[in-house]
C-alpha cells in the first residue's frame, strides 16, 4: 500500500521497523548518531559502508585516492558507468546518499597513507574508522593513531576467495548482549518468603477444578517440593533439594500424585498446568548459577580500584559485587520475567507482579550499594538514573566485556612464543588448518608485497613463479612468530597465487555484511561483538576466529 | 573479437577472470579454466531470482557483477517503506511499485551489459516449462511453503534410470538463502544428489500457535491480546469482511480492541508495533545478514555451474549475534523422500488391483499425508485420470495392476498427481509373489 505523503518523521520509523525490532529505539538512536570514515571505497569498503549508511548511520567520510576505472565496472555496485575517470570517492559518496538521504556524506580525495600521514588529527572526528584493503604495515600505523586518539578500529579485507576481518579497540562494555537463549529465572531453588507464602496459600484439595486446573506451575514445583521434603521425614531441611535421579523421579510422583484425573462429573480432566510443571521439573532443583563471563567481570580488577574516571559500567558493577556479596546470597539479582504459562489472568498477573517486586528490591539494594561507592569516590554531583540501574540489574547475566589485543601485538615477533605455539596447532589440527593457513598467507601475501612492489600472481605471467616465494615468505613469518614447527600447506599457497590479489564481488560482498554487522555492534553496544582474527574461506564456505 | 570498450574489456572482468581462466589445485571436478568460461557465464548461462525483497536485491547484484548476464527475476510483492533499510535497490518514490520490476531496471541502469527481466507474479502460475530454461535457480525467499513449491518443482524436473538411479543431466540445481535477524542459512540443493528441501523439513519445527481457550478466556500477555482481537473478534464483529494485513484500518481496529482486552483484564504491553509484529508475523530483518547470505548464495551458485572452486556441501547456517559463528554441515538424502528420490516404496501381493494399489497409498503413513484423490500414471500411461479421463479410465481401478504394466518387472515407476500436490510424486510398487 503506497504512503508516499506519509510525513517525515512517519516515514522514519517505517523505514526502520525491520531493524527497530532488534535493536530497539535506543540502539537506533546510537546508530544514527554514528560517524563513520571508510579507507578506500574498492566493494569491500563500498560494501560495508553501503550496510551502514541503510542502517540509518549520521555521517560518513569516505578516502580514496583512485579513479573509477573498468575494473570498477566489474565488481563494485556503487559506481557507476558514465563516471570513469572520476574520483571513486566522489562517485561512491553520491551513490550512497542516493540510498539514504537522511545519511551524511562526504569525501576525500587521497590515498589513506598519505592522509594519515600528512593530516593524522583526520580521524579525531569519527566514532569507527573502517580500513579496507590495507596491508599490515599501514595498519599497524593506523592502529597505533587510532589507540592513540581513541578512536574505534576496524579491519576488512577481501582477497580472492578469502576474507579477513578485526576489530581494534582497547575495551567494548555490554550490557544488553541478548544472548539467543537464555534460562528463565524461576528462583525455585531459593524462593523468597513473599513467593513462598504465595505459593502455600494454596490448599490444593479445597480449590475448585477450574483453579485447580488454572494454578501456575511455579507454584506447583513449589509446593511439591514441600511435600516431597515432608516425604523424607521431619528433619529434612527446607532448602533441601531433589540431588540425583532417584530423588528425582521420586519428586516428579509427588508432582503426578497432586493431580486431580476426575472432574466432580465424573469427567476425565487434562491438566496442562501439571504437564508443564512436569517439563519444567528441573527448575525444582537446579540452582540459579551466574555465567562464567559475568563471574570474571565482577572479578575484574577495574571493579575493584575505583577511580573519579572510572566508566559507569565498571561502577555498576562494582555495586552489582557488593550486591552478590550481601542480598544476593551468592546469586545476582532477580531478572524479575517470567514465562507464560498455562493459568488464569489473575493467578498469572498476581505471580508476575511478586517477581516484578523481588526484582525491583534487588534494584534498590544495588543503587544503595552504588550511592554508597559513589560517595566513597568523592564525586559529588555524579549519579547514575535509576533507570539505568534497574536496566543493568535485568540484564545481570548478560552484560559482558570484550577486550582487543593491538595490531602491533599480534603482528610483532615480541613474546611470539605462546601465539606461535597456538598458530602452529592450528595448522596442523584438521578442523582448523584450512583457515590457519588463509591466516598466515594472507599476512605472508602483504610481506611478498612489500618486498617484490606487487602481489604474488597479480598478472598470469607471474603465478607459477610466484609460488615458491610465497612459501618462502610464509615460512619466514613462521619462523619469526615462533611456530616454526608449523607447516604451509602447498595447495594453499599455489592458490592464493592463482587468486592473484582479486577483489570479487561475492566475496566483498560477505564481507561486507560482516563487517557492517559488527560495526553495529560496536555502534550500538548490543549484542557481542567477534574479538580476534576472523578468516572467512570462500571455498569452504566456512569462518574461523583466530585469538593470536 | 575481444570487446575493447570500457564497458566489456577483460580489463573490466580482471577479477573474476583470475579465478575462470586461472588453473589451480583447490578447485571443482571437472574444472576447465579458460575464456570460454566467462563467455558461458555471458552468453549461454540463464539464471533464476526467487524473490526481489531482501535476498533478492542483493543476489541480483551480486549475481550482475559475478559475469551473469542473463537474470531473471520473480517476485508478487510491490514496495512498502519498511523494505527501504534493506531492499536497496528501491526509493521512497518506488513505494507501491512491482519490486521485480523496480529491482530489474535498476541492475539494468547500474551494470553495463545487464540483462534483467522482470516478472511481477506468483511463481504457481509459471508453467513448469519456464523454470526448465534455466541453468540454476537461486532462491531469495521468505516462507516455507514458497520453499517447498520450487523444491517439488526443480525435483520433478528430475528423472530417473531403471535403476533408479539419477540422470545427471536432468538435474536442476538450487541454492537456498533465508535470513531471519542476525541468522541466516545458505544451501546447495542438487535433487537426487543432496537431501532436498522435503528432505530435511525436520529442520524447520512447526510454528505454535495459542491455543484458543487462551485467547478467550485466560489471557496473559499482550501477544494473547492482539490474537483475541485478531482471530476471534475479527470473526465475531466483521465477518463478511477479509482480514487484510495491510489494511491501515483493519490494523487499527485489531489494534485498539487488543488495548481495550489487555485493559480489561490488567495486562500491560500492547502497542501498535507489538500488534503488527503479531499479526503480520513480522521477521526483524537488517541489511547485512541478507547481504552474507545473498553473496554466498551466488557464490555458491558461481561454482556450481564453473567449477571454479570447491563448493559448500551442502547447508551453512550463519549466526551473527554473539560473536559470529558458521557451521557448515553435509546432510544426508532421505532414500525414502516422496519428493525427490525414485520413488516411496508400496509393496503389494502380486494379484492387487490398481484400486487397492491406490487405497495403500492414501494409507500409507507418508503418501496419506500429501494425497487426497490421486491420478496414477505409468510412463506416458495413464492407468487413472481424474477429472474428464476419469470415466475412461474407471475400469483400470478394478484390474490387477500387473496387467496394466509391462513385462514381468519386481518394481514399477509410477507417478501420482493429485490436487493436493504442486508437482507429481514417484511411486516405486513392488509386487510380492505369495511365497516371498
């Protein structure tokens, strides 16, 4: 249905729905706050950028020395046909703004090396700086500008039937990573007298069928871990829980034996409510845990020595550890949901309001914590909105850390030896060699590049010949990453001779769809965002992460 | 001659030719590097686009500057803003336009030499001939059901040998792309070869709806709501009218019920976004995931029919949201597949008749399922018609089966049609002696 006279402001929120519903109006307001630079606009960076700027990102500046050529025609969509011999950068940054005129754009004409060099301050003004097609040692220099100015790094490469992707960023902080799955906080293991007295208002033998058939599993499991207990005898503790398969079985024939199987009619009943408690009898005894992720970050250092610069995040979560150290009994915050399930209205709302209010009391302990390390901090004037409390208590066991080695650390043959013991296992290890090999080529590539002024197999005459230096080069690298125990594989390096340095368009294009990704991730500081190096194999058509 | 302008040069083509003209060790069987390569691509090769939405903008350009030349596209939806932070081929002045149409003049405008047609329609109503034509089909889809039609249509294009064997050449391949957020899957389907899409529908759990006794009389959340007003208000109040999902009013109504049902019963969370996404069924989609799984796609596609590398065997799901993750699995056919194997065996005593041959089948756990009132051939023989040859043919219902077929042979090939199914099914009967 057309809506062309729909208003502006209309229009921006339909054109957005799709990615609104992931990301929600705070990520997109994020996102369209986003300064971008892309170094050369060739399609990996065309691609990328061309993700972004359909995102709905403020602005981009694009670099780029090149002229539109033939080749161009051949494999970037974002230029066109009767501009050769214009500025790329040009042709791009129209092309894009074309696409979105609520986007930002503009260019400059130079090569990024001489940008950098001659106007380093360039990337002040941007969020994320994407470097394409760049060889390693102009991005070490990058790195270390972009470390430097505090600016967000990330690396993209396509080459021939392989991909190569980075991130470089001292730190990333999540909080709301919206794990794909995630276990309901039920509690049941450890109930809270409100939910407890709750539950035992219930006499189950006096309520009517149609509450009885209408009673939440929640409170099922509960009472029939009291009556399960009651079975082992009076001194059974009231924290005791189901502890192995017998006991379990056991629990679950308490559960069956609290069914009503008859109507007062005489009429066989189906008691869904009892058939969920049974699928969720686990509950009954498994103990809330916090993730492993979450258990490092409250352990993290920069939770402990706290500083008037420290981020808000570091100083939620040293009020989340003081919080897990007292209230919380060992266990974080109530996340406060709960599934639906099988209830009447009021019974279901009832239940959802006394999680609601558990949580929101484990919220309020928390900001007691955080005034008081507030006030410890001597920051006066310095707060944080409850909202932004209550948001981190929910999202507990979500929040997480990624932290990003240097360029200059991964490439360097400083301390080579612990990586250089993992890229040799890669290499040799079945599942991983493939990759492992495109990884260590691909860096030997920009070596043999750097020695010879081109690419190895760049024109046909050249890629038989080629293959033997590439070897030569890769087992030098290996050598000075301290894996010379590793091998090259010949196949591999006889290909990426055949591939010659190409910049296809399918490939590109992947990669491109990545590195838009993880941008937004960045950006929006949702979800979690790869750390490490990312080998994309064309061939295969598989990925791999390398930490190095 | 080689083409020397701007536009066609092999300066232009430079990348791709590394990888057509280039002989290398890591490639397909079969792999004949050359120009002549390129020229198939150019010049012979027709390729299929499902779809012109998500997948299928970026699968078109991909496929443009890949050496493709002759695309077609398919796709029954016109365009709505909602598909502009993806679907970068249209603009805002494009709303309500064929995107076929739309996406087809733009590739043409953009890729020199592009030679794109466009058909805004269903794809039931193409004639099987039309998909026969083309070299490989990619799909940019976005239901099941529009995955299972094209399935059934490119595995009935494929034939069998009396051994049941596949004829290669007979073979249609198809490559199947699907996005849903940050998670997406790419798959080679090459019937009689690899599982087709009947073949691993197990992959795709069924959707849950409420139940209805929820929505009338216990509801709890705002989802609940909104289906209340949807399905049975809808019915109650405005009968005679259709639902129309892109009716502004008709949503607007479903809309304020669901508030006025969630106030009723004290549930918060209702909002017109919350509706529409229930409603519609909506699938949160953003730019570059379609743009993987696209690219992949027709790189998958490219190697298929070049042999220029190695090729994906045969699914690989993508997950992006934490970290990014791959794994690409070789699934297995199912010998039994109604769809695209040689045939689902039926045995019978040796004196059934062709009526009790029939009665077997609408029997048969997984025959019953897709047959209600099935035609039965053998070879170009019809042994049952329904329909106008149904009289004619009656007769055959009441003879064995083994003199309606030729020779003594253990098993026979029969094909059944039925209105319930999109292409034909093969049936493998075998005939047991009484001893056996």
């Amino acid at each position: 249905m057309s809506d062309q006279s729909g208003n502006a402001v209309d229009n921006k929120s339909k054109r957005y729905d799709r990615q609104i519903r992931i990301w929600g109006a705070e990520g997109q307001q994020r996102l369209e706050h986003a300064r971008i630079a892309l170094l050369n606009c060739s399609p990996t960076g065309s691609e990328t950028l061309k993700n972004l700027v359909l995102g709905g990102i403020a602005s981009f500046t694009i670099v780029d020395g090149n002229k539109v050529q033939p080749r161009d025609l051949g494999n970037n969509f974002l230029v066109d046909a009767a501009r050769l011999g214009h500025s790329r950068a040009q042709v791009v940054t129209d092309l894009l703004k074309e696409m979105n005129d609520l986007v930002s754009g503009s260019y400059v004409e130079d090569t990024p090396e001489e940008l950098l060099q001659n106007n380093p301050s360039f990337l002040e003004g941007f969020d994320l700086v994407i470097a394409t097609q760049m060889p390693e040692q102009q991005l070490l220099q990058l790195d270390e500008l972009c470390r430097a100015k505090g600016v967000k790094l990330l690396v993209v490469r396509s080459y021939g039937l392989m991909g190569y992707m980075r991130a470089s960023l001292p730190e990333h902080v999540v909080i709301e990573s919206k794990p794909d799955s995630k276990v309901d906080d039920l509690r049941l293991t450890c109930p809270w007298p409100a939910l407890l007295e709750y539950a035992y208002s219930f006499d189950l033998a006096a309520v009517d069928k149609h509450v009885h058939m209408h009673i939440p599993y929640v409170v099922l499991l509960l009472l029939a871990l009291h009556e399960w207990r009651a079975s082992l005898g009076p001194d059974t503790t009231p924290d005791r829980l189901p502890g192995n398969a017998a006991e379990r079985g056991a629990f679950k024939q308490v559960l069956q034996g609290m069914r009503r199987y008859q109507g007062e009619d005489g009429l066989p009943l189906e008691e869904e409510n009892f058939d969920e408690a049974l699928k969720s009898a686990f509950h009954a005894w498994t103990r809330p845990s916090t993730p492993s992720e979450v258990r490092v970050i409250l352990e993290d250092p920069k939770a402990q020595n706290l500083e008037p610069s420290t981020p808000d995040f570091w100083l939620l979560v040293a009020a989340l550890r003081k919080f897990v150290a007292s209230e919380g009994g060992g266990r974080l915050p109530l996340d406060g949901n709960i599934p639906d399930m099988h209830a009447t209205t009021d019974l279901y709302l009832q239940l959802q309001r006394l999680y609601r209010q558990q949580a929101d009391a484990d919220v309020a302990a928390v900001e007691g914590h955080l005034a008081a390390l507030l006030g410890a901090l001597g920051s006066p004037g310095r707060a944080i909105a409850s909202s932004g409390v209550r948001h981190f208590c929910r999202n507990a066991r979500n929040i997480r850390v990624v932290r990003y080695r240097t360029l200059a650390e991964e490439c360097s043959s400083d301390a080579a030896a612990a990586r250089g013991a993992s890229l040799a296992a890669a290499l040799s290890e079945e599942g991983s060699t493939a990759n492992a090999n495109l990884y260590l080529l691909l860096r030997a590539c920009d070596r043999f590049a750097a020695t010879h002024g081109r690419y190895p197999g760049a024109h046909d005459s050249t890629v038989e010949d080629d293959v033997p230096l590439l070897k030569q080069a890769a087992q030098q690298l290996l050598g000075e990453l301290g894996a010379s125990s590793g091998q090259v594989q010949d196949d591999y390096v006889a290909e990426m001779c055949r591939l010659g340095a190409a910049e296809l368009h399918v490939v590109a294009s992947v990669m491109g769809g990545m590195a838009a990704q993880e941008a937004i991730k960045l950006l929006t500081q949702q979800f979690v965002p790869f750390s490490g190096s990312l080998i994309y194999n064309a061939m295969a058509s598989t990925t791999s992460i390398f930490a190095l | 001659m080689e083409d020397t302008t701007p536009t066609n040069s092999s300066e232009r083509w430079i990348d791709i030719d590394k990888l057509l003209t280039r002989n290398g060790n890591l490639v397909g069987p079969g792999f004949e590097p050359g120009p002549e390569l390129r020229d198939f691509l150019q010049q012979d090769c027709k390729v299929l686009c499902i779809g012109a939405g998500g997948l299928g903008c970026e699968i078109l350009k991909d496929l443009a500057l890949s050496g493709f030349v002759n695309i077609d596209v398919i796709d029954m939806d016109t365009i709505d803003v909602s598909n502009l932070n993806r679907q970068f081929l249209f603009r805002l002045q494009d709303v309500g336009k064929p995107k076929a149409v739309v996406a087809a003049e733009r590739i043409n405008a953009r890729v020199p030499g592009a030679n794109v047609t466009a058909h805004f329609g269903r794809i039931e109503d193409m004639p099987l001939q039309f998909y026969q034509e083309f070299t490989v089909i990619v799909l940019g889809l976005d239901s099941l059901e529009a995955r299972r039609y094209m399935n059934s249509i490119a595995c009935s294009l494929l034939e069998f040998d009396e051994e049941g064997n596949p004829d290669m050449s007979t073979i249609k391949p198809l490559v199947d792309g699907g996005t849903e957020g940050f998670k997406g899957h790419a798959r080679v389907i090459l019937p009689g070869v690899t599982p087709c899409f009947e073949c691993t529908l197990w992959l795709f759990p069924p959707q849950t709806k409420f139940p209805l006794c929820t929505l009338a009389e216990t509801p709890r959340t705002p989802a609940h709501c909104i289906e209340y007003a949807h399905l049975i208000l809808w019915s109650q109040q405005r009968s005679h009218e259709e639902f129309d999902t892109d009716d502004e009013e008709h949503m607007q109504w479903v809309y304020s019920n669901a508030l006025a049902r969630a106030k009723q019963y004290g549930i918060e969370g209702v909002t017109f976004q919350l509706t529409q996404g229930v409603v519609k069924n909506i699938i949160p989609a953003i730019a570059s995931t379609n743009a993987i799984v696209s690219a992949a796609c027709v790189l998958e596609a490219l190697k298929l029919i070049t042999m220029c590398s190695t090729g994906l065997n045969n699914y690989m799901m993508y997950t992006g949201s934490q970290g990014i993750y791959t794994h690409t699995v070789a699934y297995e056919r199912d010998p039994q597949c109604p769809v695209c194997s040689a045939g689902v065996e039926v045995v019978a005593p040796a004196d059934t008749t062709l009526q009790q041959v029939i009665d077997l089948m609408l029997a048969h756990p997984q025959l019953g399922k897709m047959l209600a009132h099935p035609s039965v051939s053998y070879g170009s023989k019809q042994l049952y018609a329904r329909g106008i040859y149904e009289e004619d043919s009656r007769p055959n219902l009441a003879k064995p089966v083994r003199e309606l077929l030729e020779g003594d042979e253990p098993a026979a090939l029969l094909t059944v049609n039925d209105k319930k199914l999109s292409a034909s099914l093969r049936v493998r009967l075998r005939l047991k002696e009484p001893q056996q």
